[in-house]
C-alpha cells in the first residue's frame, strides 16, 4: 500500500525558506525585506530591489570586509539595504549588540510607519517580515531599541559621537550619513576598537568635506587595523 505524503503547509514552507536565508542575505533580501516607497501613489509597499547588480556586489563586500565604507547617492536605496543587513544579524545570531548610528539620536531612531530613520526602517523591515511573530524569537520594542528576548541581541539607535561606542562592546555599527556628523572622526576611532576585537563597521554618506571624505580615500589614519 502506497501512503501519500502530508502536504507541506505552507507556514512550513515558509520556515524552510527562513532557515535558508539565515543562511544566505541575498535570499533574506529577496524573499524577506520589504520597504516603503514614499513618492509611489500607486504601490508604496514593495519588496527589497535584490536583482539589482550592485546589491549583490554589496552586500558580497560588507561580508568579506568588518569595515566598510561607501559613499551613496538617492533612489539606490542603500540605508535600506543596511538597515536590513543589520537586522539580519541580530535574527541569524544570539548575543549581537548592534548600533544603528545618525547625526541626532531622532535620526536614527526615525519613523516606522514613515519608513525613516535608521530603526524606524528596521521596525518597518521586521514587522513585514510574512509570518513574523511565528517564524522570529519573541520582540521588545522601545522608542530607540529592539530586544530579542531569550537571544541577548538587541538593536540600538544612538546620535553621533564616540561616548555610546566606548561604553559597551557593541558586535556591529551603522553608521549613515557620517559625512554630516561633526564628531564622526571620534566615533570612528571609538569603532575601530572594537573592529580590532572582532565587531563590524558599515559607513555610508552622501559626499561632503571632511573626515568621512578622507576615510573613503583612504587618508585617514587606520594605524592598528
């Protein structure tokens, strides 16, 4: 006698396609992330542009390099992309303290249901996760601050300056638009502690004179990295 096999339902098929893009961020990006598209009237909600060429380079290099710098130029949607990449981490390992780092801790915090700021697009990215609350650990949420309860990984949203940096050992930073942020150098040489011991530095901005200008041509001092 022949005995049919169960139908995979299909929140099974879902934590399948979870557990392989733990694995792979460019999976995680294109069947997981979805963002909010302010100037379309017509379909603002939209999954994460994956197939475009340069994310795949990307994020290729951010896994490869702790430190990272990039200089960015609007609608390629790369504070998307890093923010989502950041909660990637927090979701694939336990014990990730993660900074998300602006100039104004309102900058980084942002707006979930505007899809700005730095945690505000976090927010946005996770609570559009399909099946979250059955696929994810159990959530505590702040107004600066997601906990993954039980994992010991959180995500924090902090202003400029090194102050926040040097207190804790954080596992990563993203730092956006660190050309426009005064005290950038400080964070930078509070962060590159901490990439020596292992954690990663993502640094992205718009152009601009100064620190973040000399970091991404590669004049500023990296001694000890």
């Amino acid at each position: 006698m022949t005995v049919a096999a169960a139908p995979i339902s299909e929140l099974d098929q879902l934590r399948g396609w979870w557990l392989e893009a733990l694995a792979d961020p460019m999976l995680y990006l294109s069947r997981f992330v979805f963002t909010l598209d302010q100037q379309d009237k017509v379909q603002p909600f939209k999954s994460f542009p994956a197939d475009r060429p340069y994310v795949k380079a990307l994020v290729a290099l951010w896994l490869d390099n702790p430190l990272l710098v990039g200089a960015k130029s609007r609608q390629m949607m790369i504070t998307w992309l890093f923010c989502a990449l950041h909660l990637w981490i927090a979701l694939k390992s336990p014990g990730q303290l993660i900074f998300l780092q602006s100039k104004k801790e309102e900058d980084a915090i942002g707006n979930e249901s505007a899809g700005t700021g730095l945690l505000g697009r976090t927010k946005y990215i996770l609570h559009h996760i399909p099946c979250w609350k059955a696929l994810l650990p159990p959530v505590k949420e702040s107004a600066n601050m997601i906990e993954f309860v039980g994992r010991n990984s959180v995500i924090w949203a902090i202003p400029q300056g090194p102050d926040i940096i040097r207190q804790h050992t954080p596992s990563a930073i993203f730092s956006d638009e660190a050309a426009f942020q005064e005290n950038f150098e400080e964070a930078y040489t509070a962060a590159m502690a901490c990439v020596r011991g292992g954690a990663r530095f993502t640094v992205i901005s718009s152009a601009f004179p100064g620190a973040f200008e000399r970091l991404y041509l590669d004049e500023m001092d990296n001694a000890g990295y």
